[in-house]
C-alpha cells in the first residue's frame, strides 16, 4: 500500500506543477490582454485629446479672425468719420490768408 500512496503523491505533485504551470500562463495572458486594453485606451485618448485641440484651434482662429475684421472695420469707420468732420468744418479762406500773412511778415 505504501508504493500505491507514493505514486498518488508523485501523481498529485506532477498535476499540482501542471496546475501551476496552466496558472502561469492564465496570468501571463491576462497580464497581456491588460496591457494591450490599456494600450489601446491611451492610443484612443491622445486620439480624443488631438481632436479635441483641434477643434479648439479652429475655434479659436475662427474668433480671432472675426476679432480682427471687427477691429478693421471700427479703424475704417473712424476714418470714414473723421474725413465727415473734415469736410463739415467751413474753411475761411480770407481768414486763411490773413494769418499766413501775420506769420510770414511776423518773422521780418
């Protein structure tokens, strides 16, 4: 009977290390396929994330070209009034000359 107990404990270690060994592999796939999945999540956030920075991009230069054109037609409207009041002011031609006539013969 005792040679009977020894082939079942040498059975028993032999399937403990085969479990063992099945265990080890299980492990080493899940550790794979974790890491692939993690792989691939970050791959899709930088995804996510580059989209995302270029939308904001493209909104931002969008607000910023519709800034400048709002500053471009407030200079030319300035101007345009400016020149308005220009031509508003009466000129007085004699009066004109009468004070360029007082500088030039102040300076005699």
């Amino acid at each position: 009977m005792e040679k009977g107990c020894t082939m079942d404990s040498v059975d028993n270690i032999d399937r403990l290390v085969e479990i063992e060994h099945q265990a080890a592999d299980i492990i080493a796939e899940a550790e794979k396929k974790a890491s692939a999945t993690l792989l691939e999540a970050k791959s899709a956030s930088e995804s996510t994330q580059n989209e995302k920075l270029v939308e904001d991009r493209k909104t931002h230069e969008a607000e910023h070209a519709a800034f400048l054109k709002s500053i471009d037609a407030q200079g030319d409207q300035e101007i345009r009034d400016y020149r308005a009041n220009l031509k508003s002011i009466a000129l007085h031609p004699d009066a004109l000359a009468m004070k360029v006539q007082g500088f030039i013969h102040s300076g005699d």
